[in-house]
C-alpha cells in the first residue's frame, strides 16, 4: 500500500433505514438487549464526498438540523475512516464532506449511513479494496445499524441488531415519513426507559420470554409485497417509551392513523414517525394532510440499495 490515492474525490451516497418491526429482549448482565429487527432501507440520503488529505477531518452540513453531529473524533463517520486506514495500513488522511437529509437523533440511523458511506468512500479513493466481507465485519465494530447501511434493501437484525440476513420484499412500499423539528431522541435514554417502564410490570410492554424474533407475517407480507397484510404486522418495542418521553408525538400519530394511513409507528428510537401508505397516491396524499397540519412530512419509498459510489 503507498500514499498514492486511486481518486482524487469520491461521492457515496448511503439510506437512511426505518425498523417496520422491532421486537426488543429483557435487558441482559452487560446493559445491552438481544433484539430482533426488519429493517427497511428509504429514499432519504446522506451524501458524502471523500478528498484525499495528510489528516481525517470533516464538514458536516445538510438539510436538517446539524447543530448537534460533532465534527472531531466523536463522529462516527471520523471513526470509520481511521479504523479503515488502521485496518489497511494506510498512511495517510481524508477529508469527508457530509450533506445530512436523514434527521439527526431521529431514529433512521443518520449517523450510521454516514458511516457505512466512509468505509465505502475511503475503500474506493485508497484503493485497498477490502471487500464487502470486511467492511461489514469493520461496520459491526462501529454500531448495530452500519452493517445494514452498507446491505440495505431489506433484511433481518436479531443479536444487538447486526446479525444480518437479506429479507426478500416483492416490489415497493411506500412510507411517510413525519420529522420531528424537536430535539432528536437518545437511543440510550430511550431504552433504559423501556427498561424502567417494564420493571413497573406494565404488562403490554412485558418483554417477551424467549429470543426475540421477527414474526413470520412480517416476512410473508414482505415476501408478497402486501402493504395491507405488512400493516396489521408492524410493531416497535421501544415506540411506548418514546412516546413516553415526547408525548406530543401521540397526537401526530393518532392524525396519521385517521388520515388515511395503513399503519404508523415510531421509527427506531423516535422521534420520526414512519406511516405505511397504501401506494404513492396515498402517500402523497397523507403527505398533504400532515403538512397542511403543520407537521414536516416526507415521502420516500422502499427498499432501496445501501451505501454506493455516484
């Protein structure tokens, strides 16, 4: 390996995700939870820009609200790049250019697309050609969701959500997207809320007394690409604590279920919420709704690839 770049700019662009179904286990001696995932890839993008430099640096800006993704050693995307280089024996630096689409703290695994975008980003521009087998063994070492980032399309998480396998979904789903304008959710805070709330013994949110799974109708729904049998499906362990914590996001929820929606749930951690539509028309329609509401809301369809270079 020699300091050479192979290119000398690289653009990947890298989804952001939505967990139509989240099943989430008691919490283990470690702190952590096994948890069993389907996870969608959407058309909500974040797109980097990778230049060869002497150092790792970044530029974080986008169209959402920024203000709070570090741009030092903090940022997962920084990481990546390091680990990678270290990983390769690469001697020398990067600087990452971030456009954020994907809501920050907003349960869509913003931070996580952004780095599967600079494994793929500074595997390209080096040339250390590392293959998809190794970068997804690097991905899992940065977080649950870059693995998925990097896969995209469909696909099943069970473990702390990284174990991953492809999940055939026929055709397209059509999803509406309403974005919190709010500060964003802590996925830590959220869970150990979910905690609290089942040691209280509620009983609907009692974690399940076996290895999480994803329910076969999810899979058999996705498989046909039945967005009316994938409604009555959806669900989100960890919707009841966010709602807990941002009870404002019932009341959008509730608008959304009574405006047409099939289905609408908390995406990941919150705060944004995902509403399964029927297909484009009604997407756009409920799209409509909710805006003339007053609520930020998206269109975007899936599955869609993961992490690839423009």
């Amino acid at each position: 390996m020699t300091d050479a770049a192979v290119a000398d700019r690289v653009h990947v662009r890298a989804p952001g995700k939505i967990n139509l179904f989240f099943e989430v286990g008691d919490v283990q001696d470690d702190g952590y939870h096994d948890v069993a995932s389907a996870y969608q890839a959407v058309s909500l993008y974040e797109d980097m820009w990778a230049t060869p430099a002497d150092d790792f640096t970044i530029r974080v800006s986008g169209t959402v609200d920024v203000s709070g993704v570090p741009a030092d050693d903090r940022n997962l995307a920084l990481r990546a790049a390091r680990m990678l280089a270290q990983r390769a024996g690469y001697e020398g630096g990067v600087h990452l250019e971030i456009v954020k689409h994907v809501p920050v703290a907003g349960g869509m695994g913003g931070g996580s697309a952004d780095a599967a975008a600079a494994l793929v980003a500074c595997d390209l521009l080096w040339g250390t050609d590392l293959g998809m087998q190794e970068l997804q063994r690097l991905a899992a070492r940065l977080g649950a969701d870059v693995p998925f980032a990097l896969m995209g399309g469909t696909a099943i998480g069970t473990g702390r959500g990284d174990q991953l396998s492809q999940a055939l979904a026929k055709g397209r789903f059509d999803w509406v997207l309403l974005t919190s304008e709010d500060e964003g959710l802590s996925t830590p805070e959220v869970y150990s809320h979910l905690d609290r709330m089942r040691a209280d013994r509620a009983p609907d949110i009692a974690p399940p007394r076996r290895t999480p799974a994803v329910e076969p109708g999810v899979l058999q729904a996705l498989r046909a690409g039945d967005a009316a049998a994938l409604s009555v499906r959806v669900r989100n362990d960890l919707q009841p604590a966010a709602l807990s914590l941002r009870p404002a996001l019932r009341e959008a929820l509730e608008l959304g279920e009574r405006s047409g929606a099939l289905a609408g749930l908390v995406s990941g951690s919150g705060p944004t919420l995902a509403f399964l539509a029927e297909g484009p028309e009604a997407a756009l329609e409920l799209q409509v709704t909710l805006a003339a509401a007053g609520y930020p809301a998206l269109h975007v369809h899936g599955p869609v690839a993961g992490a690839r270079a423009l």
